[in-house]
C-alpha cells in the first residue's frame, strides 16, 4: 500500500488536481465568485456617485483685466470607487477654472476645465460652459457715506455726528463698472426705539446714482459705524403737594428724594423749574410711607429715580398722635 502512495504518476496526479484547484479558486474570487447571485449589492458597494460645489478659478492677466458674469461656484459629480471618491471629496485637490489668457476684451463663452483629477475617477461639471465679459481693470478710492432710519430713535432722544472708520475705500473692478459709481455707502438698520448710541461693522456696497448696486470689490469690505444717540438731562427740585387732606387732622410730609434728574427734549426741559408731585390724602387715616410714581410733564421721557419714597404721618387736630397700621 504504501509503494502505491509513492507511484511517480500518482503524484504528478495530486499535484496536477491541487494546481487545477488553485486555478479555479484565484478566478472564482477575483471574478466575484463569493457574491454570485448579489451582483446589484456588490456594484453598489464597490463604487460612489457623489456631487459637490467647487469653487470655479479664473486664469486671466488681474493686473490688467476684470472679469464679470461668471459663478464663484460649480458643480462636480464624481463617480468611481468608494475610497477613491471619499478621497477626493474630503482633500478636493483637483480644481475648476477657465483659461481666458488668449481671450480678448469683451464677451466670451468658455468651457470649464478640470485638472488634478485622478484618472481612475470619472466626472463631469455643471454648467459646462460659462459666459464672461472681460473688461479693462480700474481702481480708485472714495469716500464712505452712511445711510440710515432716522426714524427709529426713541422719542425724546436725539442723534450726534455719525463716525466712520475709516472713512474711504479703494474700489477695483471693471471700468464701465467702476466709472458708474455714485458712492461707497454703509446701509446702517437701527432698531426701532433705540435709545443708545449705536456701533457696529457694515458691510459696504457701491450704488450708482440710481441706487443700483454694482459689481465690484471693495476694500475694506466693512466698515465700523457709530451713530450717538443722546438725551438732554436735568436735576430739578421735587415739590410735594398735598391734596384732600382732612379737616380734623395734621399731616407731615417729607421725602429723601428732593432731586431728581429728568430726561427729554431741551425743550421741554427748559420750561420746568421744579417737578410737582401730588399727593392724595383722602384715604390716609394713620402714619405710613408711601411709594409715589412720578407724573412726568409733556416732553420728558424719564426720571431717574422714576417713584419716591414720601414719609406721611397724621395726628388728630387734639394732638393726639394716630398710630400706625
């Protein structure tokens, strides 16, 4: 038994099965022998469709020439491989552009080129082609104008000088885009009611004498706008007045707070002298302290403090001291 294991023959035999085996097994899965019967799944694993904004670059001499009319953005839809596309998603180091470096003045269509694409990646942009209109570059420096709702600021408030900062900026684009600038304004949206001065960072666009906006660079993009919004003030003496009082009884009045400051119009400031602060004293029958919200006059907003504390205290016409609650 055992010369029969060592034959010549056999063993060329049981080599030449395990090498058709090999044979079979390295074909089988590289053709997809394990997924025999999923082949939708496989496909589906394997490969990605994915689109995504890129942005679109512009080869042209800027020392000398502006280009209008194109996207800042375009699509590109990649599709290959699971990795590969995730790749090239996550890095993006391919690029769009267009090459208008053989391109003269005026309006042109041209195709949208890709580069650093990886070969084993198919792709296709959209929009294929753009339309531009390349212009002789400008720039020139102006003046900042601000615009604003007057009409917002609190009753009683008033507003001061506007401040700008800075106060010009240098704006580049084409020149027929360029010489039709009426001013560099920073549109400023007060809040309505607004009873303090104002600062912020705004955005600057340049108008033409229509109040169109036009499409050029600005630089600075922004600009700090302080708008003081004030009120006039005025410290005046209280004055108590007592009404109703009673017949048969002795009042005595008395508050810590004989001053205070008002706020409003110098106007309606300059006609009080002195705020009048009534008191009813018809129900008050015994000693108390009362808090008395201020009465303010025509013209005034506010008063700092806006209530005081008045210290009453009663007695009888018999001198007989009336205690309190």
């Amino acid at each position: 038994m055992k010369e029969f294991w060592r034959k010549a023959w056999f063993i060329r035999l049981v080599s030449l099965l395990i090498a058709i085996l090999l044979v079979i097994y390295v074909n089988y899965t590289q053709s997809g022998f394990w997924t025999q019967g999923q082949p939708e799944r496989t496909k589906q694993t394997a490969n990605k469709t994915q689109t995504i904004k890129v942005p679109l670059q512009v080869s042209v001499d800027t020392d000398k020439y502006y280009v209008i009319g194109y996207p800042e953005k375009v699509s590109v839809t990649l599709e290959g491989s699971t990795a590969l596309v995730t790749s090239m998603v996550n890095t993006q180091n391919f690029r769009a552009y267009i090459d208008l470096t053989n391109k003269n003045i005026g309006r042109h269509t041209v195709k949208i080129k890709i580069t650093g694409m990886s070969k084993q990646v198919s792709y296709s942009v959209n929009p294929k082609t753009v339309n531009v209109n390349i212009q002789r570059r400008k720039s020139t420096t102006m003046p900042i104008q601000t615009e604003y709702n007057k009409g917002a600021v609190a009753r009683g408030y008033r507003l001061g000088d506007v401040n700008i900062y800075p106060q010009e900026a240098e704006v580049t684009g084409a020149r027929s885009e360029v010489d039709q600038i009426d001013q560099i304004i920073a549109k400023v949206v007060l809040p309505n009611g607004i009873d303090h001065t104002f600062e912020r960072q705004v955005s600057l666009i340049a108008e033409d004498h229509k109040g169109r906006q036009l499409n050029v660079v600005i630089e600075p993009a922004t600009a700090k706008v302080i708008i003081p919004i004030t009120i006039a003030q005025k410290m005046v003496k209280v004055e108590l007045q007592p009404m109703h009082e009673k017949q048969n009884k002795l009042y005595s009045i008395s508050t810590r707070s004989n001053y205070v400051t008002l706020f409003g119009t110098e106007e309606a400031l300059t006609k009080v002298k002195h705020l009048k602060v009534p008191l009813d004293l018809s129900k008050i029958n015994s000693s108390t302290t009362k808090l008395v919200k201020l009465k303010l006059p025509q013209g005034i907003v506010k008063a700092d403090p806006s209530q005081i504390s008045v210290d009453l205290k009663v007695e009888n016409t018999n001198n007989e001291k009336i205690k309190g609650k």
